[in-house]
C-alpha cells in the first residue's frame, strides 16, 4: 500500500483518505464546470415476454421502480422488469441522441452484439424455464 507524506493525510495521522483537491491542489468548490447530474440510457428486459425496452433518465432507481409498479404505461402489461444494461452521459442531448440509435435497427443489432453473451444465457434459461 502507498504511504503518503504526513501532509496528505488530513488532520488525523492514522487517516488514509486523501481527498482529491489535496492531490491535485484544485479546490473543487471552486471549479464551476463539475456536473451534478447525469444522463442515463438504459435498457430493460421484461421477464414475462423478454422483450427489451429503451429509455433515458437523469435517475435510473426512481424510473426502474416506475416501470416496475405500473406508472409507465407504454411498459404497465409487460412488467416485471430487469435491468440489463446502463450508458451515463454528461449532457442530456447525448443521452437522447443514443436512445434514438438504440431505437434503430443498427442500434438493436449493436446492443444484441454488445449483450449476445447476456442474451444468450437468458435464452437458454427461459428455454429451461418453459421446458
């Protein structure tokens, strides 16, 4: 393990945590151009059908949990769902462009190739399940 100069260390000497603005020597509160929040494009898959579903949002556990108790609509009869795949972004439209792609063919075909492994197994388990 690493051992840090006493002057990294903070206040307490048995400390190990180093905050970032001691090792780097920027004041965070200080830097305007950090984000608070994210964009996100998930992908869900339904367990009673194994579709999979595509959307964004700046908070994936409040919009799972939507999809999940029936408040969305477009996904209420194919509930319950799970979460299969996740992509962050910095700014919303970036977010919204992927969604879109994902939408597409080519964007089905890159996600089934992204997630084949996954898809494959999960194949192979609703066919036991069936069986």
């Amino acid at each position: 393990m690493l051992k840090l100069p006493q002057s990294y260390r903070g206040n307490r000497a048995h400390s190990s945590a180093v905050h970032p603005s001691k090792f780097y020597g920027v004041k965070f509160s200080r830097v305007k151009s950090v984000r608070r929040f994210m964009f996100f494009v998930y992908v869900l898959q339904s367990f009673k059908d194994h579709q999979l579903y595509i959307g964004y949002t700046n908070n994936v556990r409040r919009r799972f949990e939507e999809h999940n108790k029936g408040i969305v609509s477009v996904t209420r009869r194919r509930r319950p769902f799970k979460l299969i795949y996740l992509e962050g972004y910095l700014n919303q439209q970036d977010a919204t462009t992927r969604e879109k792609f994902f939408k597409t063919g080519w964007g089905r075909t890159h996600l089934k190739k992204v997630l084949k492994n996954y898809l494959s197994l999960s194949a192979k388990r609703a066919r036991i399940a069936q069986w």
